[in-house]
C-alpha cells in the first residue's frame, strides 16, 4: 500500500473534521463519529487520501464503505474493516461519484411544472438513476392537500410542507429524457445498491422513499445520455430529440453546485439561448439571494423558472415557501 502525500493527507483531515463538526451532527451521529475519527487517525486518512480528491467526499467514502459490506458499528470496528479492504474501497470510490438521487425534489418541481403549458417534453441534467424524471408517477401531500400519480404503482408518497398559495396539478409529461456522466440503471441490483448506500445510515424512511422509487423508475424504458450536460453539441442534440409539439422543460434540481463555474456558465449560456423553459433547485447564495436564509448555504435553495425565483424551498424538498416576489426575477 502506498502512502498518500503529506498535503493530501492533511486536506483530508480538514475535509472530515469540518464534515464531523458543520455536516453530521442532527443527520447521522454515526457518521460524525466516523469522520472525527478519520481526522484523529493518521492511518486511516492516509488511506482516504489515497483517493482521488473529487471522489472522497465522507458521504461518498463512508457510502461506497457500506456497500462493500461495512460494518455500522463503532469507528473503531469500521477502521479495522477499512484497513482490511482498502485497496477495495480506494478502487471502488475512484469509479463512483456522489449520485444521491433524491425523488423528494419532485414535489419541489411540481409546482413550478404545474404552471408550464403542456403537452411536456421533460430533460433531466444530472439524472442518475432517473428518479426525479417520473413525477407524475408519484403520489404528493402537500400539507394535506393531496395528488395522485398520473402512473405508477406501487405508490410512493411525496410529503412537502407548504407556506403560500402554491399551484398544484399533475403535469403531463409525454416525454422524458436525461444526461449524467455516469448513468445508473433502477433496474440494476449493483447500482440499486449503492444509490441506497449512499443514504444516511439513520435515514430510513428516506431509503424506503428511495427503494420505492427505484421499484418505480425500473418500470419505464427511461432514456438516460451518458455526457457532459455542459457539452453544448451534445445538449442540443438532446433537445433536438424533443417531440416539436411539447414544451421542452429542463430541469437541473440539485446538481449545479457540483458543476465547475465554467461548466455552469457554458450550461446556462446553452439553455437560455434555447426555446425551453429551465426549471432549477439551486442554493441561494449562488443567485445572489437577499433574503436571510440565504447567507447561510446549509439553509435552504431558491426554485427558479427562467432565472426567475418562485420559491424558497428544502434543498430536498421537504418545504416550500412559495414567494410573494416570485414575478421578480433573481439576480
């Protein structure tokens, strides 16, 4: 086994401490455990730093971990398992990446997806397994009022607490399509697996929503494009596939702040020269928000329709506080 660099080592014991003390703490008291003890144990992070520095990301390292086979135990018990597995944990990680495809964000979507004209024609960037390509499949509850799926079975219900006079109605999606750089099949145990390892190891009713959903997606022949959404030649294709008598609508819930800056400018330069409405859940503060919440970047994200902000919502779509100013656009 070789050792990691000195700098390397070091980044990964600022990434997990950080993780540890700002990310952890209320969501997994397993996983703050984990990562403070990465940061504390020298030999440990020099196997994590081992990896690529864009592929051991703690969720995705601890993860890929539970994947394997990975005790949920004690940090002591996983690092005498990591030890024992790292070249197969090191390997593992340098050919995954952070997918957390959560069907939640599709009642965030609804709303916005309710107020486009159909027929529609639905692209997804950053797809996945194609779990937030199907939201008329899914059944919501919007603080007690309620929707049922348009297809589907079996249900799988969508909770979203809701301030504001939102605008509900299932859309007509006629058709689908996505991009992502590593497509995952719903059908497919291997990657059904790691899509449900990749949730919090006390998140257990978002793993049956996530279970649920794969059951869903793998009912439907969806098309998913391996590529770069930035790619403009290869976007425009996609587009182009677009049956010409449907809205085209694409939507980009989460995934932008895992595009380089550039990549996004290139993305958002392709859209907004398109004839297509461009649907997206994004942290505020990367639209200049001014609204308190969005000082902070663990707060909440911004719902936007061309640029234009409609809601204040749950980066996961668990709420939604639709805006008085939605008719102004974000900066």
């Amino acid at each position: 086994m070789t050792d990691a660099s000195r700098e390397d080592v070091a980044a990964v014991v600022e990434r997990y401490g950080r993780f540890a003390r700002d990310e952890a703490p209320g969501r997994s008291a397993l996983y703050a455990e984990w990562a403070t003890g990465v940061a504390a144990t020298p030999d440990i992070a020099n196997i994590v730093a081992r990896i690529a520095p864009t592929r051991r990301q703690p969720p995705l390292v601890f993860g890929v971990s539970r994947m394997l086979g990975a005790p949920e135990e004690t940090f002591a018990e996983w690092a005498e398992w990591l030890r024992s597995h790292s070249e197969e944990v090191v390997a593992e990680c340098g050919r995954r990446m952070l997918q957390t495809n959560e069907p939640l964000r599709c009642a965030a979507l609804l709303p916005a997806l309710a107020a486009v004209e159909g027929p529609i024609a639905l692209i997804e960037i950053g797809a996945s397994a194609g779990l937030c390509m199907i939201p008329d499949a899914y059944a919501y509850d919007y603080s007690g009022v309620r929707l049922e799926p348009a297809l589907g079975d079996p249900r799988v219900e969508l909770m979203c607490a809701v301030e504001g006079p939102v605008p509900l109605r299932m859309p007509e999606v006629v058709w689908r399509a996505g991009i992502d750089l590593a497509p995952l099949d719903a059908s497919d145990p291997g990657d059904r697996r790691f899509l449900t390892s990749l949730v919090w190891p006390e998140e257990d009713e978002r793993r049956r929503r996530i279970e649920g959903a794969l059951s869903l997606a793998a009912q439907h022949s969806l098309r998913i494009v391996a590529g770069d959404a930035t790619d403009a030649a290869l976007l425009r294709s996609v587009l182009d596939e677009a049956p010409r008598d449907a809205t085209v609508v694409v939507t980009t819930p989460g995934v932008l702040p895992h595009i380089a800056r550039a990549g996004r400018e290139r993305l958002a330069q392709t859209l907004r020269s398109a004839d297509v409405t461009w649907i997206s859940i994004e942290p505020g503060w990367m639209r200049n928000d001014p609204s308190p919440a969005a000082r902070d970047p663990r707060a909440g994200s911004l719902l936007l329709t061309n640029d234009r902000a409609m809601a204040w919502v749950d980066p996961l779509g668990a709420r939604m506080e639709w805006r008085a100013d939605s008719s102004a656009a974000a900066s």
